[in-house]
C-alpha cells in the first residue's frame, strides 16, 4: 500500500487546534488590513538599478549561507514519522528536543496512529506515544536511543517582521530539505477561527510531508513547530516551541496539559483586537470564579498577566495560554486611573474537564477521528 504524506492542515484542521482560552473573547473584530507593497522600480531607471541590483544580490547571498548553515546544524536532529491508521501508512516530520530520543511533532502526524517508525540517518526506530494534544496540535513521541542530537530551543518573541523562517522538513517521498522565507505575522486565528496562543504565520511553501517539522530561526534555534497552513500550501503557521514546551512541561507534571481559567471576559476599546495602544477592558466575571475571588471588577483594563505586557488586546490570547491551573500568578489592572496588582489562582479549564478525548498518553486509544489531510 503506497506511502501517504500529511500536506497543510486545512480550516477543518484550524478548527480543531481552537482552544478554550483562559481569558474569554468578546466582540472579535475582523483583522486589520495588509497595506499594498510598492511597485517596483522601472528597470529603465539606472540609479535605482545601480541600488537595488549589488544590494539585493548581496542580501541574497547572505540569506542563502544563512539558510545552508541552519540546515546543516539542523538536519541531523529532524526525523521522518511513519504511522499506520484506517486507510494504510502515512508520513511527516518531527524533531529531537533532547539526547534521550525524544521527539516533537503536529498532533496531526500521530493521532490514533499505530505502528508509529521514525526513520533518520539511514536508521529505523519504533516510537511510542508520549501525548497528543489536540487543542495545542502538538503531539511527541520517544524513541529508545541515547546521546541524539537535538535541536536548541529560540525566542519566538524576539522575532521581528520578515525575519528569515526555515522549515526543515521531509517533503514527500524525498530527503530532508531546507524550505526558506520570512516571518510574515504573529496571528491569533485564520478565518475566523481562534488559536490557542498567537502562531508565527511564514510565507514558506510548504509540502505534504513536512508537518510537524521545525520552523527555524537565522541561527538555526526551534521557534516554532509546523502544525497548519493554508489549504494550498503557499504558507504555514507555527505553534511557538515557548507555547509547546509549556504542554510538555505540564505533562511532565500532571500527565496531562492543565491550562488555567480565570473566569473573565474581555473586549478591545480604542481599536482592534491587532491595535497597538488599543485597550483590553474586562467585560464580565463568572461567578465564583478566581477572577471574582481575586477582585477583579467590570472596567478593569488588563495591563500585564503573569508577567507578560498587554499592549494590544489579542496579547490577553497568548498570555492565557500560558497560564497553569493550581499555579498562581498575578494580573496588573487599571482602575480608575491607579495601578493595582492582583494575585490570581487559576483553576483547571472547564472544557478540559469535560473534553478528555482531546488528550491522549502512552498509546492508549483515542476515541475521536484524527483531524489530517489525506493525500
């Protein structure tokens, strides 16, 4: 039975790696509007020419030693996933994130799978099932092998626009190769379909095969992993490797991801969600929630949560992500024209209490149909 290769995630899939935010959103606004590039000098004019042309050549040459570097540190630390479902043998892509054969990758590569294979420098290794993770899209699997190279972790946060992105990656039936392109946005849904924390968007072609592969930085460094993309393929989107660490670091401690919930809902004033100085105002508390316990109030504007600055209202999205349920932490608050500084409880979401096929642990079944595309 031939080989089948998981392509981009399609809106379906988008919909499935929603999560329930800690924070609730209220009155979302359409997203702001991309301002049209320039046209292009006219090639007749010899002094734009005499600009752009070395310029441009000289960035590119750059660019591309930049891009064969990160391959090359990389390439050795990312695998090929093979997996048999319903339907036959699939593929994809993942990463070792530590020398004792652990190995990141797209929910959508493991699912329910079984016989699950990885296969990296010419060797073959059967992998079991650490956790999926639906919500997140983030999956990881083990491999018994010792002293694997690995990759190093970045800071997604540090990225700036059109910063180079490179997906390393098993396409199709080929060998690992290097796709390049640039940081593109940092998004909190695609049409209209909210993701659990902003994801790194990059206008990299992407190609069936390379989900769940690393989304790299110039230096080489993990900023985030390949778990959807538009229907066609022309570009991807990436869960931050901060955002699936923090789910692997829960399951270390609980089993389980344990996101929190504060009880609060919010809405921007001044702007959009994507507006810079744009205000996010507290809406509603759920009562007897740990928002009402800790004293926030209708009114409030959301100034920092557990440490992360709000400044735009679609921050509240990646801030509650990061929240952990039974840890506490403090929500800064603007009331009035004062500055209060409120210690917070949260507790375990209640979509996760209810919602236990969204996570499954060492190979036991899963009791939903996988969310993939199908070649």
């Amino acid at each position: 039975m031939p080989l089948r290769v998981l392509g981009p995630v399609s809106r379906a899939v988008a919909a499935g790696l929603s999560a329930c935010l800690a924070l609730i959103a209220c009155g979302q606004e359409k997203p702001a509007g991309t301002a049209e590039a320039p046209p292009p000098a006219p090639a007749s004019e010899p002094a734009a020419a005499a600009v752009t042309g070395p310029a441009t050549a000289a960035s590119l040459d750059a660019l591309t030693q930049q891009a064969r570097e990160a391959f090359e540190k990389s390439r050795r630390a990312v695998v090929r996933i093979t997996a048999s479902d319903d339907y036959g043998r699939l593929a994809g892509t993942g990463f070792l994130i530590d020398s004792n054969g652990t190995i990141f990758t797209a929910y959508s590569v493991v699912a329910k799978n079984k016989d699950i294979e990885v296969q990296f420098d010419g060797k073959k290794y059967p992998a079991r099932r650490l956790f999926t993770d639906r919500k997140s899209g983030l999956a990881a699997i083990k491999i018994n092998a010792a002293d694997m190279p690995s990759l190093p972790a970045g800071r997604p946060s540090e990225l700036l626009l059109a910063a180079p992105i490179i997906v390393v990656g098993y396409p199709r039936d080929l060998p690992v190769s290097p796709s390049v392109g640039f940081l593109a946005g940092m998004d909190w849904k695609f049409e209209e379909v909210p993701f659990p924390t902003p994801h790194l968007r990059a206008n990299v072609m992407v190609q069936p095969g390379e989900q769940g592969a690393p989304m790299l930085n110039a230096m080489g460094e993990v900023v985030a992993i390949l778990v959807a993309g538009p229907e066609k393929g022309s570009a991807c989107f990436g869960l931050p490797i901060t955002a699936a660490r923090k789910v692997y670091i829960e399951y270390l401690r609980f089993g389980r991801p344990q996101p929190g919930f504060i009880g609060a809902e919010f809405s921007p004033r001044g702007g959009t969600h994507d507006d810079v100085g744009a205000e996010a105002a507290v809406t509603g508390i759920s009562p007897g929630s740990p928002a009402e316990k800790a004293g926030l109030e209708k009114g409030d504007v959301l100034l920092e949560i557990d440490g992360l600055e709000i400044r735009r209202p679609a921050d509240v999205f990646s801030a509650s992500f990061f929240l952990t349920g039974g840890d506490p932490t403090f929500v800064k608050v603007r009331r009035e024209g004062l500055v209060r500084t409120l210690e917070v409880v949260p507790v375990m979401h209640p979509s996760v209490l209810t919602d236990d096929e969204a996570f499954s642990s060492s190979d036991e079944p899963m009791l939903y149909r996988p969310l993939q595309l199908r070649r």
